[in-house]
C-alpha cells in the first residue's frame, strides 16, 4: 500500500482563508478587529524566525499583530508586568509568550501570569484543566491542527484505536485529550513503553511527538492506518548539509498506512493556522458571540 499524504500545506492555507473571512465578518459587522500580542525573550534565531512568520501571517488574515521583543536578560518583574499590561488591554485578544525563554526566567510562572482567556497557547493550568474535563478551553495550537487534519481525513474519530507517541505538556498529553474528547481509545506511549512496536501498530491513528529523528518505522505502523508526524527534526544530509525529517521514518511508514502527514508541509504550517484561530476564538469569547465555525475543538 502507499499512503495518501495529508498535504497540511494546503490545509492550513484553507484555515487561514476561513480565519480571514470570519475576520473580515468581524470587523464589518461589530467593528471589532481581533489582536494577537507575541512577546519574544532574547534571540533564539529559531524563535525569530517563529516570531515573524507569526506576525506576517496575523496581518494577512486581517488581525491586528503587537510584537514585544525584550532583551535576553529582561528580569521577571518586566516580563510579568508587561503581560499585566496585555491583560488589560482590550486591542489584545490573544499573548503568545515564544518559548523557550532564558533560564533565568520561570516559564510556568510567566504562563499562568497571561489571563486564561487571552492564552492562545493554551498553556496556563486553567486551560489544561478545562480541557482535561471537557469544559470550554483554549487548546494548543499544535495538537488543535493534528486534530482537525485526523477529523477531515477520517470524519467521526469515535471508536477509534489512537496511540499518541511522547507525554509533553505541549503535544502529548492535550492531543491525547482531545482524542479522548472525540471518542477514541487512547493509549500514551513513552521511552518507558514496553514493546512500543507492538503498541503502536494496534494504532488506526498513530500521532508521533517524541523529538527522535525517523523512530517510528514501517513495521510500527499498522496497514491502513492514519499517521500524523508533529516532529521536526534537523538531521546531517548524506553527502553534507542538512535536512528536515519527523519523527516517522516517512519512506517506510507510507508503504504501510493509509495516510499519513510529510514533514515538512504536514503538521507544522498547521500550529501557525491554529494559533490565528485561537485568537479569533478568544475575540469571539470576550465579545460574546458565537464561535468561529470549524476552527475549534
Ligand atoms: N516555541 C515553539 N513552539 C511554540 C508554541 O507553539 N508556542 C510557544 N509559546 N512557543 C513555542
């Protein structure tokens, strides 16, 4: 078999035209214009590269883009009150705060200082509570577009085996949840996992979020299965230079499953579309009118 590949390319270029419409709506029919702050610590050229591409694609949709840039050592104190600041101010409906930060800095402390309601990310403790008990939340960006690529290649998730690969704060456990939330079973997997192989090939929809350049293999996948690849990996190239892989040795895999995302052009241009839906949500909400269509959990 050779697997459909999930182009999230396109997907997230079709997200972002549904963003800018109900925008546009928006601003037309309430004179509202939603914000998204991005505060950005130090220079990580990663995170810059992040950090602009965010902004560009703010504008595009039609939103209204606040860069904070601060030097590498900004104490706590200023970074708490300029996300004080943000809070308050009713221009801004989303803050997203660039991780990593500097060491010097508590990145849980400096999380749970955004007001819930404005955290894109869906990072603060009230958002991962709300979402672990199927309440009303802000759910993260990259687990939000694994979700709605697995609902438009599948349809109705329930009943499904899901085995999601890795246990972190930021994908692991909330696309464990959200699966949950669909009606799948839901095994995580991890490095402690015993005979991982065989756990994951009970998988119809296998989510790989470990940060291992090409762990999962062919013969981890089970035939017809849905793989989703949220790794980004930077690897030496044959013959020099470098080159980008996941987390799915993607040559093996495709032979096995049924469909399954590339990286790049998979998951990754889908986080930046969910973080412009977020921030359309979090406008909506603080206005109270009705939620954006098809662009939340
Ligand atoms: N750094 C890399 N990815 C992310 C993300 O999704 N959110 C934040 N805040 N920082 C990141």
């Amino acid at each position: 078999m050779t697997a459909r590949i999930i182009d999230g390319k396109a997907f997230a270029a079709k997200v972002r035209a549904q963003v800018a419409l109900q925008v546009a709506t928006l601003t037309q029919e309430h004179g509202i214009t939603p914000g998204l702050a991005v505060v950005l610590v130090g220079e990580d050229p990663a995170s810059q590269v992040y950090v602009r591409n965010k902004g560009k694609q703010t504008k595009e949709c039609g939103m209204a883009s606040f860069e904070h840039k601060l030097d590498a050592d900004t104490s706590e104190e200023a970074l708490l009150s300029l996300i004080a600041r943000l809070n308050a101010d009713p221009a801004v409906h989303g803050i997203l705060v660039q991780l990593p930060l500097p060491g010097h800095l508590n990145e849980d402390l400096v999380i749970n200082a955004i007001a819930p309601e404005k955290d894109v990310d869906g990072f603060h403790i009230s958002n991962v509570g709300l979402l672990a008990t199927g309440q009303k939340a802000m759910v993260p960006c990259t687990p939000l577009g694994c979700l709605m690529m697995l609902r438009e290649e599948l349809g109705s998730l329930a009943g499904l085996n899901a085995v999601v690969v890795g246990r972190s704060n930021i994908v692991g456990k909330p696309m464990a949840q959200l699966l949950l939330r669909d009606s799948c079973t839901v095994t995580i997997a991890h490095s402690r996992t015993r005979d991982i192989e065989a756990v994951c090939r009970e998988a119809d929809i296998l989510v790989a979020a470990v940060g291992r350049p090409q762990m999962v293999t062919g013969d981890w996948v089970k035939p017809g299965a849905t793989v989703i690849d949220v790794g980004i990996n930077r690897i030496e190239k044959d013959g020099g230079g470098t080159r980008l892989v996941g987390d799915v040795d993607f040559a093996s895999a495709a032979e096995v499953a049924g469909a399954i995302t590339p990286v790049p052009g998979g998951v990754g241009p889908m986080t930046i579309a969910c973080l412009l839906a977020n921030t359309l949500t979090a406008c909506c909400r603080v206005n109270t009118l009705p939620e954006p269509k098809g662009l939340t959990a």
